[in-house]
C-alpha cells in the first residue's frame, strides 16, 4: 500500500493507539486489517483471503482482535470479559 493514500475513521485511530500501547516492544509490528489489506470491492479477491485468514492467524506470534471502544458499545465491558476469558483458554 505504499503510495496509497487511505482516509480513516475515529474507529481505526482509537484501534491504533490500543494496538501501539498493547503491541509496542520497539520492533517491528505488523498489522493486518482486513478492511485495509483486502479489496473489500473485488469479490474473487475478497473470498481467497477470507479463504487464507486461518492460516494467516495460525502463523501469527499474537493476535490482537479490535471490536471497538467500550464507549461506543454498551456491551463493551461484557465483550471484554468474554475476550479476556477466550485468551486465558488459549494459554490453557
């Protein structure tokens, strides 16, 4: 995507600054999102990558998931504790 001018919404930068105060080690961080990574018009490409995502994640380090702020989501604290509690099963 270099070159590519991309707008954004107040959603993207809330889920950026999270990801930098989560993720930040002074490495390198890759991040994919879909939205951005995958030509959400073009059908055949859109099915292929929804076709590889599981391998995408399987070869992940970490995966950190953005559902959004809890602010705008009056679930959001419950949807927190759900996503807490599927992370401690994983280290199970």
């Amino acid at each position: 995507m270099a070159g590519v001018v991309v707008y954004s919404t107040d959603k993207f930068w809330s889920a950026k600054l999270e990801c930098r105060r989560e993720c930040y080690s002074g490495n390198t961080t890759w991040i994919w999102i879909d939205a951005l990574c995958i030509d959400q018009q073009n059908n055949s490409e859109r099915n292929h990558q929804v076709r590889v995502m599981g391998k995408i994640y399987e070869m992940a380090v970490e995966v950190l998931v953005w559902l959004g702020c809890s602010a705008d989501n009056p679930d959001g604290p419950a949807v927190h504790r759900a996503m807490k509690g599927l992370s401690e099963l994983a280290e199970v």
